[in-house]
C-alpha cells in the first residue's frame, strides 16, 4: 500500500446550504480552494506498484472517467465509483490521495502532480489544458485513446521480440548443458585409446574443461559486464551513444525511427489539440519518444521555435525524422490543421511499424530454427566424429 499524503489534520467541512449550483457550474473543481494550504499539495513520489499501475490501470481510468465526467457526473463522484471497481489496491490508494486533494480545494491537475510516478508530465499538461478550457472531460477522452494505442504498439513490438529472445536463451542453455556435462562422457569413452581425436572434437573436449574448471567466474564476469553495461546505458552519454548506435544498425535502425517517430507525431498531436502551447509541447513531446537522440534534437528544435522558425523547418535538416514527416508538417502548418496532419502521420507510421513487425517475425522464426540446429548439429556431430572412425581407432 502506498503512502498516503493527507491534505489536513482532519475531515473537510460539510457543504453549506445551497453550494450544489456552485458545485454543478464547477464540476471539476472542489469548492473552498481559496482555503486550500500550498503543503497540501506536495508531491507523494513513492507509489508501490507503479508500473504496473501506468501499463494495466491508467488507460481504462481515464477511458471510465472521461465517459463519466462527459455524462455531466461530478468529478469527486466519479472517482468515488472509480476507487470502487479498482481491483489494484495501490491503485485505490491513489485515487483516495486524488479526492483528498480535489476536497482540500486543488483542480484536478494539480492533485495528479502529487503522483509522478503514476501521472507523467504528459498527463498532468494535457489535463490542465483541458481544464482551463473547460473540457476537461474531451481531454481525459483523448488521453484515453492516446494511452491505448500506445500500449497497442507497445505490445506489438514486445510479443515481436520475445519469442526470438525466448529461443537465443533456451539455444545458449542446451548448448551450455551439452558442452559440459555430455561431451566429457564421449571425452571418456575415446581418452583410453590414446588416438588423436578430430579437430572439432578436441575443440569441444577443450571448452567442456574450461566450462567445468572456470564457468562460475566466466558467469560472474558475464553479469558483472552486464550490470556495468546496463547502468552506462542508464548514464545521458550512454543513452545517447545507444540510440545512435540503434538508428544505425540495418533493419532494426529503421524499425527504432519508425517507432519513435510514431510516438513523437501522436504525443505531439494529442497536446495541440488539448491547446498546451507547441513550446510547452515540445518538451513534454521530446520525453515520450522513448529515444534519447530524439530527445535531443527535439529540444534544441524548440530553441530554434523560439526564435520565430516553424517546426518543420527546425526539424529538416535532421535525417533522424523521415522526410514525409517533414513535409506532411509543413502541409499542416500551411492549412492550420498541423494537428490533424500530425495524428495522421502517427497512424501512418503505426501501420508501417506493425507491417514491419509482421514481415520481421515471419523472416526471424526459420532463421532463429535453423540457428538451433546448427548450435546442437554442430556438438552432435563433433562427438560422433570419432564413432565415425572407431574402426581406424581401434586398430591403432
């Protein structure tokens, strides 16, 4: 259960006589905020589970609570009904935290800026915006949809990488198994006849002795270049180096920019049409691509913004984003619909990704198959090589 910040030492007052006409002409904001006291709305980090709250919880929240509020239902009750339902109790914990804050006096915005964790900036900005211009209910709606496919996509490109990583590991551990502990009895059956065994064979025979004699060490260096790997890679100039690297290797470089073009285009829509300010959306935007050289080029586009440029023109001369990217938002920034054209470029990029996906694990299954059978045909045959010439052997 996660640790509650309470907006006071106890209940809120009970509502006076005739505040339900004010309550109604503000749904989406507790009356009283002139009461509300800055420390009640400080920031709770530390949600346990949140993770798991933001991929399984989040969409279909905000999918309840937008039909609710559209149906003119008060914000507190709505999330009263949606504490209900919830069956994650970090996540009851959550909205019990939102309801205290909306009943202390805080919009809705800012009771999500309690929770980071479970809330990105991306939430919190769209929501504010939605609020000030009173549709907040529309906004929820399209943050619903727009958490959607992007968990849509998500899940597509992980089941398109789990069942390769799924045969490289259980290919690494049958062959890991075979070397040491079945190639040393074939070792024994041909060490008494004191014959030089075949290239391959010796070869197995030498990297079984060197997996009995020193595996543990050789698997503790392999972790610890793992761990060593993985935190430079959490490091900006390691983040940055990888996704470089990523955008430049064949096939899966092309696969990364499609994705996170997709992202960029999507998040970057869905905050124009929720009226945040295109600076304002480029650096919320520039963190949802998931892609650290995006991110980079991103927010030094929006310097360029601020001089007076449009974004298609600070974004051209970097060949990280396709150039029907580029013209297709020159296009809405003519007409004025560049939000439009945006969405229309995330759902391009979506179908182009899932076809690419498609077309990638249908070429991966009998490449990953005949990987297999190599990896075990090759210790097979290496340990039969000298059966093949027992007869010479034994004569010898």
């Amino acid at each position: 259960m996660c640790a509650m910040v309470r907006s006071g030492t106890g209940k809120p007052p009970p509502p006076k006589a005739g505040a339900a006409p004010a309550q109604a002409a503000s749904r989406f904001q507790a009356p009283d905020a002139a009461k509300a006291k800055p420390q009640e709305h400080r920031r709770s980090d530390k949600v346990v589970g949140a993770a798991k709250i933001r991929s399984k919880e989040l969409s279909p929240f905000s999918r309840q609570l937008s039909a609710m509020l559209l149906a003119g239902m008060p914000i507190i009750q709505s999330l009263d009904a949606l504490q209900e339902q919830t069956g994650d109790k970090n996540f009851k914990s959550v909205i019990l935290g939102l309801k205290t804050a909306l009943q202390s006096g805080a919009s809705f915005s800012e009771s999500l800026q309690r929770y980071p964790a479970v809330f990105d900036q991306l939430y919190i900005n769209m929501v504010k915006a939605g609020e000030s211009g009173g549709q907040l209910g529309e906004t929820v709606a399209r943050l619903a949809g727009f958490l959607e496919s992007t968990a849509r996509l998500t899940r597509k490109v992980k089941s398109a990488m789990t069942y390769p990583v799924i045969v490289l590991c259980l290919s690494l551990a049958i062959a890991i198994a075979m070397i040491t502990f079945i190639v040393p009895v074939f070792a024994g059956m041909f060490k008494d006849f004191r014959a030089e065994l075949p290239a391959p064979t010796q070869f197995m025979v030498n990297l079984s002795g060197i997996l009995r004699s020193y595996g543990i060490f050789m698997a503790l260096g392999i972790a610890g270049i793992v761990v060593a790997f993985k935190k430079w890679k959490q490091t900006a100039a390691g983040a940055l180096a990888m996704a470089r690297f990523a955008l430049k290797f064949p096939i899966i470089g092309e696969l990364v920019q499609k994705i996170a073009t997709s992202r960029f285009a999507r998040t970057f829509a869905q905050l124009l049409k929720s009226g945040v300010p295109i600076l304002r959306a480029m650096e919320i935007v520039s963190g949802a691509t998931g892609n650290k050289l995006f991110e980079k080029i991103l927010l030094e586009s929006r310097a360029i913004i601020e001089r007076g440029e449009t974004l298609s023109s600070a974004l051209a001369p970097n060949p990280c984003f396709p150039r029907l990217l580029i013209h297709m938002m020159s296009a809405g920034e003519k007409t004025g619909k560049i939000d439009e054209m945006m969405q229309n470029i995330a759902d391009f990029y979506d179908d182009e990704v899932e076809t690419m996906l498609d077309g990638l694990t249908s070429l991966i299954e009998p490449l990953l198959m005949i990987f297999l059978g190599l990896i075990i045909g090759s210790i097979v045959i290496s340990m039969f090589l000298p059966i093949f010439k027992m007869g010479e052997i034994v004569a010898k």
